[in-house]
C-alpha cells in the first residue's frame, strides 16, 4: 500500500491536500483484491491525481448532505481505484471509470442508496464535474467524475433475466 503523503507531492514538490473527510487509501482498498492477492496500487500518478479530484467531489456531496440533514453524515467509498486485473476480476466494464481513478462507488450512512441518488438528482448545483450517476442495484451509488463541465447522465442498473442469464441493463433516467 502506498503512504498518503508520498502521493501527496505533485511532481513540481507543491503538497496538494487530500480533502478533510477522505483519504488515499480509502480509494485503493478492495476486498477482492486482497483475496486474490492482486496489488491495487496506481502506477501512474495522474490516477492518484484523478482520484483526488474525486474525493474533492465527494467532499462536497458529503458537505452537501450533512448540511440538508442538519449533522454531520459520513460516505464511504465501497470501490475507488481498479487496476487493469482488479477490473477484470470483477468483470468491470472494459474501459471503465473506475481504471481511470474517476469514479466511485458510494453509500452514505444512514441515508438509503435510492435518497442519496435521488438527493443528487434534484440538485443541478451539484452536477457540474459530474458525468455520471447510476443507483446501483438499489445498493450503492457509482458517481463518474469528469474533468471538465459536463452534462450529467442518470442511470439506474438492474439485474434481469434474459434467457436464463442474469444480465445488468442501464435504465436511462434523465
Ligand atoms: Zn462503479
């Protein structure tokens, strides 16, 4: 595992600060990967870049919702950063966000997968470095950031039966 503040030095030596609520590690975690004994670490520093970039996005979603619920109301990253092998094991998508250390998937404590999601939808405020949102299953919340303004894609994924096969459909909801 990387040290947060080795990765915290851009190459010009200014130190970048992660955001207050989010952490490196939280990105690169996984639990397939450890039971595989696959070695989730960057090994390119515009993903560690990238995935600051999205901690701040996530910072502001957590500061938004703490503030709308009046306390303060965490959000844990159940899957940051993917590297090629991690993607493959988990049958990702083959040119998948996740690879790119632009996307997350999320829960809020408290706050079911389907309010937070909706939470983001009604506010357009928010959907500036956004380029997409999709609820999961009904169980978590994937959030694609873009780099530049963009407009915002709302998805919902299922899982249905076609024949015999379970097989995951995006339902557009914008
Ligand atoms: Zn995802």
């Amino acid at each position: 595992m990387v040290r947060q503040d080795t990765w915290c030095i851009k190459q010009d030596g200014e130190t970048v600060k992660w955001p207050k609520n989010f952490k490196l590690w939280e990105f690169l975690k996984s639990d397939v990967a450890a039971r595989k004994g696959i070695d989730n670490t960057p090994d390119d520093h515009s993903i560690v870049e990238n995935l600051k970039h999205t901690a701040w996005i996530l910072q502001e979603l957590r500061n938004e919702i703490s503030r709308f619920k009046n306390k303060d109301t965490p959000m844990t990253v159940s899957s940051g950063f993917r590297c090629k092998k991690l993607n493959q094991a988990i049958k990702g998508a083959k040119n998948s966000d996740h690879m790119k250390g632009l996307a997350a998937d999320v829960k809020v404590i408290g706050v079911k997968p389907a309010d937070f999601y909706k939470f983001i939808k009604e506010r357009p405020y928010l959907h500036d470095r956004i380029s997409k949102v999709i609820l999961e299953f009904d169980s978590w919340v994937h959030i694609s950031i873009a780099e530049e303004s963009t407009k915002t894609q709302f998805l919902i994924a299922k899982k249905v039966r076609k024949w015999g096969r379970l097989v995951t459909v995006y339902e557009s909801d914008t």
